[in-house]
C-alpha cells in the first residue's frame, strides 16, 4: 500500500527487514507486537501519522511549563538529529540522553537501559 496503508486507510504489516528505523537490531516478537498494537489502532494509525505531520508542534513547546524535561534517544533513531535542533532551541529545561547501540524503539529494544536514566531522572525531583 502507499505509504504503508491499504486503500482503505489500514496500515500494512511491516517486515523485520523494513523495521529498521524503529529498531537498530529488529526482533521478530517485537515486530509481531507492533504489527498487532498497528492492526488494534486500524485506520487511527495513519489519522496520527497525518496529525504529527500537519500539527505544529513546535510552536507549542514554548507553553511547557516543566522545570524539566528528560529526552532520550537511541544512537541509531533516524529523527534524533532533527529532534536535537528542535528540542535544544525550543524546550530550553530539556536534558537528553543517548542510548548506543538502539534506534527509534529504545525502550522496547533495551528496557533497562531505557529505565536507567528515566529512573534517575525521577528520583532526583523537581528541579525548581
């Protein structure tokens, strides 16, 4: 289908070979899971991908209000780049941490290494 969805707006179940932008090193299972939560969310699926790319998201970071605000990426996430620029120049309380050796998916590719610093990032409190 074009651009992933059936004709009448489905989206289409990915591959391990077209998962790579979500996931450095795809697993099956995790795949498998995708495609399921995909197939649940039907026609939404493409209606949120529609939205994210129609929506200005970045005029409304300013109105944050956090004191602070953790990012993390994976090494390997092909938007990480772009979401740097738009983060530091936009949500100016943002820290970021980069996890190696994981793409787009981290906290399904490497859930503790995911967990590390959210865990952290939760117990040291309000900054204010």
């Amino acid at each position: 289908g074009a651009a992933g969805y059936t004709a009448d707006g489905m989206p289409v179940p990915r591959t391990v070979a077209d998962s790579t932008t979500s996931f450095h090193h795809p697993r099956q299972e995790w795949v498998d899971r995708s495609n399921e939560a995909r197939g649940q969310a039907g026609v939404w699926v493409k209606k949120t991908m529609n939205t994210l790319a129609w929506f200005d998201i970045i005029s409304r970071l300013q109105h944050i209000k956090a004191t602070a605000t953790l990012v993390v990426y994976g090494e390997h996430d092909p938007l990480r780049e772009l979401a740097e620029d738009i983060l530091r120049y936009n949500l100016p309380n943002a820290s970021k941490v980069i996890l190696p050796g994981l793409a787009h998916v981290p906290q399904v590719e490497g859930p503790e290494e995911f967990l590390a610093p959210v865990l952290e990032f939760l117990k040291s409190g309000p900054t204010d």
